[in-house]
C-alpha cells in the first residue's frame, strides 16, 4: 500500500507582474514504515510541495493521493494526515496535555469519550501521564514536544508531517524525540521529515530527497547516496606503536602514516595488503572514510544539477 503518492507538481505564483515558479516536477512515493527526508535550501520549494501534497494548496498540475484517496476532491484523504510543526504550533498553550488531546481528537471527528481514551493512552506512551493536567506552557520544551507527537497522532493518521521536530530541543529531549520518531515508523506510518539539521535526516532517514527552484535534485536511499559520494579509505588505528620495518613496507606499499599508530590507506587493493604487514599486531579501531549528509547537500545543491 502506498501512503503518499505525488506526481508531477507543479505550482506557480505571479508576484507583481512576475510569475514564479516555486515547483516545477515534483514526484515522490512513500509506503508504510518509511522516513523519507525532504530537504532543501530557503525558497526551494519545499513548503509549497507539501502544502500540495497535504491539500492545502491546489496543484496548477501533477496529482496527489494519501492512502489512494485525492486531499483536494476528497476531504476523508486528510484524516490520515497529522502533523508536527516547529515550534508546538499545533498544540494550545493555555490547555493541558488531555484537554488538547480531547479538543484535537474531536476536531478530527472522534467522539469526546474516543478521544479521551486514545488520549489518555498517548499520553502513558509518551510518559507524560503525570503531567496530563499541566498547562502546557508550565511544561518543558521536549515535554511540549512529546505532547506535539501525540496531538498529531490522536485520531491514528498514516502519514505523520514532521517539521523541524528537534530544533530548540537540548540533548535529552532530541534524543527523546528521535526514539519516538523511530518507534512511530516502526508501528507501520510514513513520516515525510523537513529539517535544516541534517546530521538529524541522516541519522532517521530511510531516503533522502533534495529539492532546489522547484525540481527534484536528488532521490535515492541514505546509504545509496552517502555511499555515491563517500570516497574509498581507511583509517587503521593501531594498539601499538609501529616498528620501522613495517612503516618501510606500509609506505612502499602507498599507505600514509599519521603517527606511529595511524595508517591511511586511500584504496581498497591496499587494504588487506596492510593487513599482512600488520599482522600480529593489535588493531584498535578501523574507519572507513564516508561524507555526512551535510557535505553531499552542499555540493549537490552547489552544482545545481541532478546527480543521483
């Protein structure tokens, strides 16, 4: 089953008596269990993709099903929708955790006693029971942050929209919220994740897309596109201290030496190579050298053209 289907989007707007064109071709898939991140720089067009693709704006062309069901012919398409926005936007500060839990849960069409009840159980998984009536503006950031997870999952949508879930949070609470984020796609829901901290889309991301002026750059699977852009090298780190003998044979060999206790080798035919001028000796720790996500995004977004 899909979850998320969108094909072809395209939107302008004319602003003054220039026409913009904030998407031009955007596609994309989402099933069940999957963490797909979104990502691009200011005015890229990711806002107005997903608004497309949650209903919110009506597409100039392309099409959109949540669940197979069109949000803009077909309103019941929105209920498998919930949403997470940066900064607790969807949550009301002045309520308590179960008074927001209630008044959300009915305004997405649960009855009072419905909502009560998958409210009260958000809130046990959450670990937030004890604070169930707190005003939320008494709680504490990853605490109103938590409560933003189980608004968004009162009424049990398929398609989770995620904003900047972690920015602000210290430590512990980003933390917390990557544990829940985890435990939400591994209960069968599609989270489609828009962030600026991209070592946070690297570290949940099944698949990554990066969107500039409108168009899909980049589509391709977390490890298929770190992996594309990693270059082949090892770091050998050693218990020891080499002799000099075998520093001889490792640099003839092309290896660098960084210390006594660190060989580089920049290609994989060396590597076992090494391992048997190393061999008995002790070796601690070994590294093979991989980009973040953060380096592939700039050079991607550099270059301006498709590269995955």
């Amino acid at each position: 089953m899909k979850v998320l289907e969108a094909q072809k989007l395209k939107k302008t707007f004319r602003r003054g008596k220039q026409i913009v064109e904030a998407v031009r071709d955007v596609s994309l898939t989402m099933f069940p269990g999957e963490i797909l991140a979104f990502l691009g720089p200011n005015g890229a067009g990711k806002t107005t993709s997903i608004k497309m693709m949650a209903g919110l704006i009506e597409p100039d062309a392309g099409w959109v099903k949540i669940v197979n069901k069109d949000p803009h012919r077909n309103p019941a398409a929105l209920q498998q929708v919930g949403a997470v926005l940066e900064g607790n936007r969807n949550i009301y500060w002045r309520l308590t955790p179960e008074e927001n839990l209630e008044y959300f849960g009915v305004l997405k069409g649960l009855t009072r006693r419905e909502a009560r009840k998958s409210g009260i159980n958000l809130l046990e998984r959450f670990g937030l029971i004890h604070k169930r009536r707190t005003p939320v503006q008494s709680l504490s950031r990853g605490m109103q942050q938590k409560l933003a997870f189980a608004v968004a999952l009162i009424h049990q949508p398929q398609l989770l929209l995620l904003d900047e879930p972690t920015l602000g949070l210290d430590v512990e609470a980003t933390e917390d919220v990557k544990i829940l984020v985890r435990e939400i796609a591994a209960s069968g829901r599609a989270i489609l994740l828009t962030t600026h901290q991209l070592a946070i889309a690297e570290e949940l991301a099944d698949k990554i897309i990066i969107i500039q002026k409108g168009e899909i750059l980049a589509e391709a699977t977390t490890q298929e596109l770190i992996q594309k852009f990693s270059r082949t090298a090892y770091t050998i780190k050693l218990e020891t201290e080499l002799d000099e003998t075998r520093i001889l044979e490792l640099e003839k060999l092309g290896a660098d030496l960084r210390e006594k206790k660190y060989i580089y080798i920049s290609k994989l035919e060396i590597l076992y190579k090494a391992f048997d001028i190393l061999n008995p000796l002790p070796i601690q720790i070994i590294e093979k050298e991989q980009a973040a996500l953060t380096e592939i995004f700039l050079q991607i977004i550099r270059e301006g053209n498709r590269n995955v």
